[in-house]
C-alpha cells in the first residue's frame, strides 16, 4: 500500500499560459484545446497536439520554422514556447506552425490514432541541440495513414532521439512489507508487478529504472525511504514515475484506483495516504506535510502543469488496468502521498486490487493475473509515451 517514486529521466512538461490556466486547473486536458503539451527528454524536445480523429499530414521545412498541413480544423490559438530547439507555436484552421530556436532544422512529425483514454494526436518531435551540417536539403511529406492503421510518422528528417525513460517504483519492501493478507503481501506483489511491467517497457525500447529489484528497502526510516524514492524522478530525464501498491480494508472492500498528488479527499480515503506514507505518528506526519505541499501548489502554475500531466497518466492507467481485468472501478482520485509529492515529472500511485478481498486477494497471488496487471500497466505508459 505504501510507496514511493522513482528514476533516472525528468520530463519537465510546461504549457502555453492560456492552456495552463484553461485547463490545469479545472479539470483533464480537452481534446479541444489547440495549445500543445510539450515534453523535454533527453536530446529532444516533443510537442503533442491532441485531434480530433487521426488524419492526414503534410510537412514543410522553411527557414526558421516547421509546417503540419492537417486535414482537420483545430482551435486557433498561438504562443511561446520555453524548450530546447523550440520558441513558439501557432495554431490556424488546419495549420500547425513551429517556430524553431536559431540554428535548428530537423523536426520528426508523427500523427498516432486514439489509444485507450488518449486521444488522436500530433506529435512533433525536434532536436534539442542543433548542428549546422544536418539542414535538409528537401523536406519530405506525409501521406495519407491506410484505413483502421496506425498513421506512419511523417519524418522530415531521421535523427537518433535518445529513448523514454520511466521509473517503476515497487512499493514497501525490505523492513516494511506493507499490507499482508491470508493471500499476499503487498512487498511480493509490486515487485512482481513492476518486474513484469519493466520487461514489456523495455520490449518497447522505453528504458526502465527500479526502485528496487529485490525484497529490500533504501532506508529503514520511513521518511528517508519516501524521500530516496521520490528523488529518483528528479535525476536525470525521466517520463513517468509510477508507484505500485496493493491496498487493504475490510473483507467488503475491492477494485482499483490510481492517485495522482493533490489535497487528501475528505472523509474515510484520507486514511490510505496516512498509511502508505509509513502509517502511525510517522504517516500523520508526512501526510500532514505533503497536504501543505499540495496547498501551496494550487497558486504555481508550473506545479499545475505537472499535476495535469499527472492526472493524465493517472487516467490512461486506471482505464487500461480496468478494462484488462474487469475489476471493480474506483477511480482516479487525488491524495497527499509523500513519494509523489514533489517529482518534476508525471508521477502516480497506483493501487492494484485489495489484497484482503476474499476474491481479489487470492487472485493478486496469481502469476497470470499479475502479468494482466502488468501488460495493462505497460500499454497505459506506453499510450502516455506517445510510443507503440
């Protein structure tokens, strides 16, 4: 039940102001909105534009700038950009315009179908260094994607673009098992899960940091536990931070629910933040600092740019696990949990099931049902990755 984050890879996701205000702080990411979501990973900068449908794409290179010719009409809407390789964008009708920092002249345009909970969308990925020699010489162009397949990147130029990188982090572990049950304990089962879910990423060619990778823990004071988890997703270039848990209640209660950070919900659920943050005094305590974390976050607009990419991943994931196993939905909820409190890329929890559930429990000690768990798990990131 408890757990922390994290990795080797940061995304630093910002959006247009506009965006940011629209739609970070009232509610997911609309598929109408024409300001782009922009990542930074390591060499590159990305920007998806979500559409409507998937559609067809013609790409033009000229001078400081990339074009995206689309057969669908977008929002207008226009702004800076604050990444590598990019300064702003602007949105006209059925054209999606680029402009590129001084010096660059590569772009690789991707229009991906619908996938789970995430919509069709253009994805624009562009070099973050810029080496005079690789100007091209003709742009090329996009065709048409074939009926019910996925639309081929349209790539303006080829440029090695370094992978994704997510962190997977197996909660409790070592001095703290976590939740035990007549069926399993929490420790067994997130490390199974994460393992499994690690294999399918790298399969994808997405690189994978662990937590840990065997029974252990990385201190055996909760707090320094939390803490050491939590950095991993600060080092580096990291995608995604996701925290595997396996919850516990009475026999009655079951299903599966994903959190990302915010204010503890009222009532009964704020006591699942308090034990997953190390229970007792302890879990009182980090609980009690994480909620003012929360608090302050709602005024910083580039907190709420990383909480909306959050509460994205959150979504795709608690989509797919549902729909993969036909477990009871709980939703996607928020809470103050200490090992996602403050990472500068997307970070989860995700409770898998309840391990004290009389069906739930003993199917959670089943290999079959944890590699489900983990191909869903896997498929969510992946979506989130913009990656196939």
């Amino acid at each position: 039940m408890n757990s922390p984050a994290t990795p080797s890879s940061r995304v630093r996701r910002s959006l247009a102001l506009g965006a940011l205000l629209g739609s970070l702080l009232i509610g997911p990411l609309s598929g109408s909105l024409a300001a782009p979501r922009v990542g930074e990973h390591d060499g590159y900068t990305r920007l998806v534009f979500d559409l409507p449908k998937v559609t067809t794409s013609s790409v033009k290179l000229a001078g400081p700038s990339v074009t995206v010719k689309l057969g669908v009409t977008l929002k207008a809407d226009q702004g800076p950009l604050h990444a590598p390789g990019v300064t702003a964008y602007a949105v006209a009708g059925s054209t999606v315009t680029v402009t590129l920092a001084s010096g660059h002249a590569q772009a690789k345009v991707s229009v991906m179908p619908a996938s789970g909970a995430q919509p069709a969308r253009l994805v624009i990925d562009v070099p973050a260094s810029a080496p005079a020699a690789r100007v091209p010489s003709t742009p090329a162009r996009a065709t048409a994607p074939a009926p019910a397949a996925v639309a081929r990147p349209a790539a303006v130029t080829t440029s090695a673009l370094v992978r994704p990188r997510v962190v997977l982090d197996a909660g409790h572990g070592g001095t703290d098992p976590g939740a035990v049950s007549h069926w399993v304990k929490e420790e067994d089962v997130t490390l199974d899960v994460a393992l499994r879910t690690r294999a399918e990423l790298l399969r994808h060619g997405v690189d994978v940091v662990m937590t840990r990778t065997v029974d252990q823990h990385l201190s055996s004071d909760k707090r320094t536990d939390l803490a050491a988890r939590s950095r991993l997703a600060n080092n580096g270039q990291v995608s995604a931070f996701v925290s595997i848990h396996v919850n516990s209640a009475g026999p009655g209660a079951q299903g599966i629910e994903t959190y990302y950070f915010g204010q503890p919900l009222a009532g009964g659920n704020r006591s699942l933040a308090v034990q997953e943050n190390g229970g007792g005094s302890v879990g009182l305590e980090l609980t009690r600092q994480a909620a003012g974390t929360a608090q302050k976050e709602l005024g910083d607009i580039l907190a709420q740019a990383k909480i909306s990419f959050s509460r994205q991943l959150a979504r795709q994931v608690q989509a797919q696990l549902i729909s993969a196993t036909g477990a009871v939905n709980r939703g996607v909820q928020t809470d103050a949990f200490y090992v996602i409190r403050n990472p500068t890329t997307p970070a989860i929890l995700v409770e898998v099931g309840f391990g004290s559930h009389p069906v739930e429990g003993p199917k959670l000690a089943l290999p079959a049902y944890r590699e489900r768990l983990a191909q869903a798990l896997a498929r969510a990131i992946l979506d989130f990755l913009n990656t196939k």
